[in-house]
C-alpha cells in the first residue's frame, strides 16, 4: 500500500545527550567499489552501468537554476537535472532525466549569529510510496525546527524515476483516475469481485501500453541505483540519506549494494524488507496492522463522546460509521462522496493521529444532517488527477516489477477473505490497489536479500512508531537485524507512519544528533508515545 503523506522531516529535531559513537564509515575505496559490484544482485553489467553513470554524473554535476514554479516557491530553492540510463545493463542507451531540487546549507546557527557552521555536505530526503516526490523537501529548512540541520546541510530532494517532473510514468488517462462515488464491500460478492479482477486487468494493460518496453525498468533497485548517481552529481564520496517509508526499502538496497558509499543514513517508518515479504505478504501485513489502528482511532473517538456524539465504546463508533457508509451509498454526499471515499479518508486517520479530530468532526457532523466537512475531506480533488495518476502508476510498476506476485486469483481470493474475517477496515480495498500485479505485463525480479555485515556499514538510525500500520513494527526490527551495526529508537505506544521531525522531542533529539554529530544510543533505544490529539470542534 502506498503510504500518505508524511510526518518525516517536518519538525523540530532537538539535541539530547547521548551515548557518542561514531557514524562515520570506511571512506569510498577500489576495494570498498568492487565489492559494492560483486554483490549487485541485478548481475555485473547493471553494476558496471552504476559505475559509468556514476563518473558521467560527477564529471557534468548539477547545473543548479531557477525552479520552472520559483515565483511560487517561497525561499531560495533551486532545481536541476541529473541523467541516469533507463537500464544500467545498457548505460549508452536512453536516458532519462531526475528533476532534483536544493537549498544549499545556510551556515547560520540559529543561537549564535556569530557562528559561522561549517557545512557537513548534501542531506538527500526520498518520503516513500512507491511514486512520492520528495522535490519540495528542501523548503522545511524555513521552519525553525530545522534550521540547525539547514545550517550544516544542502537539503536535497528529488523526483525518482518516474515521478512528477522525472520521465513521468502513465497507466491511464488522468481525466479517469478518480471514480466516484465508489463502494467499498468490506465483504465484496462474487459479482463485485469479477468486476474489480476486470479493472485490475484493464488496469496492468494500460501500463504496458502507455509503457511499452519501458515499464520493465521502473524498480527498487534501479531506485537504489539512481541514488548512487545522484550522490555522485551532487559531488558526495559518502551519502547522507534520509528515507521514510518506501523510502527505507530502497535504501536499505543501497545499503547493501553500496555499502561504502554511506556515511550516514536514517529509515524512518522501515518497511520489512526480507524477501519473503516483497511486496504481496507485506500488504497482507498491514491490512491485518490497519484493524487494530483503526480500533484505536475508534477509542479516542469513544472517549471524546462528549465531544463527538458517536458513541462510547469503539464498538458503538462502529455503528456510527456504518450507518454513514450506508447512508452514502444509498445517496452519496454532493454526489461524489461514497462509502469508498468515506474509507479512504479515515484510512489516513490510520496514519496520522493529528488526522482524528478532523474526521471524527465530519463524521458527526455527516449524521447530524450536515455533509460539508465530509465532502471537503473526502471528495476527490480533480485538479489533482495527473499527479495522483502518476504517483498510482509509479506504485504499480515498482511493487509489481520488484517481485513476485499471486498470479492465480484463488490465492488472492483464499488469503484476503480469511484476513478479511478478523480485518475488514482495510484488507479489500488493498487487495483492489494491487490486484494489477497478477496479471502485469512486464518480467519480475527476484528481491535483493538486505543484508550487510559487521564493520560494512557505517552506523544507521531507524526510526519506528510501535503501532505503525503502514509499516508495521516487525518491519524495523527486520531491517534492524539485517543492517549490521544500526540502531532503532522506537516510540511506544504510538501509530504515527514516520516520525522523525514529528511531535516527539526525544525523537528528534536522537535524530539531530545523529544528523549533526554522528551519536548514536547503543543498539536500542525508547521513547514514551507523544501527547495524543485533543478534541476540536473547529476544524
């Protein structure tokens, strides 16, 4: 499942003592390259392509200008390009071109004006998907939060391929993208289900046809590729690498690939990435970790019954919801508001806690015979349609050409309706965005088993919520055990997808000094759960 928006690299990052160790790695070697390459994975000539992209790209660097929307854009961002072959078995071949954006380091300490910091390279950010931009990272460097790191970092964004502004991928005309209003069966029929297996085909066939040979290079690996590159134009030896999300699986990729190329590197909201998992049991993981954020949601609702009016205990929530969902499909709000649009807004509740106000307030107001704020939080945006289409069709291509995947529909249907009995929220409704994979027209790759050994890797931060649905906490102490010498610092009791520069200062403390001084705690930390929302009727 595509993660929403996220937290990640939004906040205040506050520096906290703690137990110093180093985070520098092994500088870049002949040694350190080749065996990067041997254990490319994707075979000798893909590795030997990074290699070549990799010195074309330094020797041309970033011509760094005005942004195409600057008189948009608040601050002094800048964007430029950075070519990269489509397929690095064949690095003469076709290029094609990452839109990549910077702010360079601002050197100014925030409580010292008469410190001068000394800059400590490129920060590169990727916020996950598959199919997110991370090209407007660089203005967080505006908020004060973050100034102390924009002091000592070039912030760097980029679009990955595929994405936005970077030889951007299409599955079907955008004016089609949003359906609505939409069911969304938490039991579908045989009937709804033969319907959907069509769309899903109709779907996959649209990406090879709008594609073509192309499509069969949009994965992981030439993600995790791609980032060499760009750390190469960027003139880094070593990388400093934030990724959340989607985000921490390609760079835990390059982790492995590149292991010498790292300096320091954080995962937030790591996804599982033992092989096993690429990417179908991992969406059966979270559908199931979904059910019990969604109970949560539902409990905070039922405690703010004074409040909201939906009832006292999760379970009468529920009633209150269906009732809506019933409602809505027998009329949909504004005629385009259905129960799929209802599901898809409360499943960002299951993301972001700050979301639960906010929809516990439309909710309310739905029942009580006012449908504004649902319509508002929930009808689908059209001026949106292309970026959304893209992003889908970036997500697609990537989780299905990374793996493999169910191709007979009686293993989908027999896994789904088991989970569905103890997970109804959101199991199906997954199932529909994936279901593309079964019958994808490109080849599938075997997954890259992650995995580095001890003295390989410099230090790496991982960052986790415990109750984190879209990637849930098996997935960080995963990743944890296979990257050697990380840390993980997880937030208890809390479900918020990505939480660095979130609303916890002791997880920004070990973020920022991690960032800004190479400390690290020992092997594992813990940080209480941040304050959850309080009730508001103005939203």
């Amino acid at each position: 499942m595509r993660a929403a928006a996220l937290y990640s690299a939004t906040g205040a990052l506050l520096l906290t003592a703690l137990s110093a160790v180093p985070a520098g790695g092994a500088p870049a070697t002949a040694s350190g390259a080749a065996s990067a390459a041997a254990r490319a994975g994707a075979g000798a000539p893909a590795a030997a392509g990074v290699a070549l992209a990799a010195a074309r790209a330094a020797a041309k660097g970033v011509d760094f200008g005005n942004c195409s929307d600057a008189q948009d854009l608040p601050g002094s961002m800048q964007c430029g390009t950075v070519s990269v072959p489509l397929d690095y078995a064949r690095p003469g071949g076709r290029q094609i071109e990452l839109t990549v954006s910077r702010v360079r380091a601002t050197h100014r300490d925030p409580h010292n004006s008469k410190r001068r910091v000394p800059r400590q390279g490129a920060l590169v950010f990727n916020p996950g998907g598959p199919g997110g931009s991370g090209l407007y990272f660089p203005l967080i460097g505006l908020l004060p939060e973050w100034k102390r790191i924009g002091a000592a970092y070039d912030l760097v964004g980029y679009d990955p391929r595929g994405v936005g502004r970077s030889a951007p991928l299409s599955c079907q005309d955008p004016k089609h993208f949003f359906k609505g209003p939409t069911p969304a069966p938490t039991h579908p029929s045989e009937s709804y289900k033969k319907e959907r297996i069509a769309q899903a085909k109709a779907y996959a066939r649209g990406c090879g046809k709008r594609a073509g040979s192309a499509l069969r290079h949009y994965t992981s690996l030439n993600n995790a590729r791609d980032l060499d590159v760009l750390r190469a134009a960027l003139d880094e030896e070593r990388l400093t690498f934030m990724g959340a999300s989607y985000g921490t699986y390609f760079g835990a990729l390059y982790a492995t690939l590149f292991p010498s190329h790292v300096r320091r590197m954080v995962f937030d909201a790591a996804v599982n990435p033992d092989p096993a998992k690429i990417w179908y049991r991992n969406n059966l993981d979270q559908s199931a970790a979904f059910e019990s954020r969604w109970t949560d949601f539902r409990e905070w609702v039922a405690r703010h019954d004074a409040v909201y009016g939906l009832g006292g205990t999760p379970e009468a929530v529920l009633r209150s919801y269906e009732r809506a969902r019933a409602r809505l499909a027998a009329e949909p709000a504004g005629g385009k508001v259905g129960p799929g649009q209802l599901q898809g807004a409360f499943l960002q509740a299951g993301y972001y806690d700050d979301y639960w106000p906010s929809r516990a307030q439309a909710l309310s107001e739905y029942l009580k015979g006012d449908p504004r704020q649902l319509i508002a939080q929930a009808g689908p945006v059209t001026e949106a349609a292309a970026e959304a289409e893209n992003s889908s069709a970036v997500y697609t291509a990537v989780e299905c050409n990374d793996a493999s995947w169910p191709t007979d529909w009686t293993d989908w249907d027999r896994d789904n309706t088991r989970l569905a009995r103890v997970a109804p929220f959101e199991t199906w409704d997954n199932v529909w965005a994936n279901l593309p994979c079964a019958y994808w027209p490109a080849p599938r790759q075997q997954p890259l088993d992650v995995r580095t050994g001890p003295g390989e890797l410099a230090p790496t931060l991982i960052l986790a919520a415990e109750r984190d649905a879209a990637a849930p906490y098996d997935g960080a102490l995963e990743m944890h055990r296979r990257l050697s010498g990380s840390v993980l610092v997880t937030e208890r009791d809390s479900g918020t997808h990505g939480i660095g520069g979130g609303p916890n200062p002791c997880v920004n403390g070990h973020l920022d000094a991690y960032l800004l001084e190479g400390r690290l705690p020992v092997r594992r930390a813990a940080c209480a759960a941040h304050a959850e929302p309080q009730p508001t009727t103005d939203q």
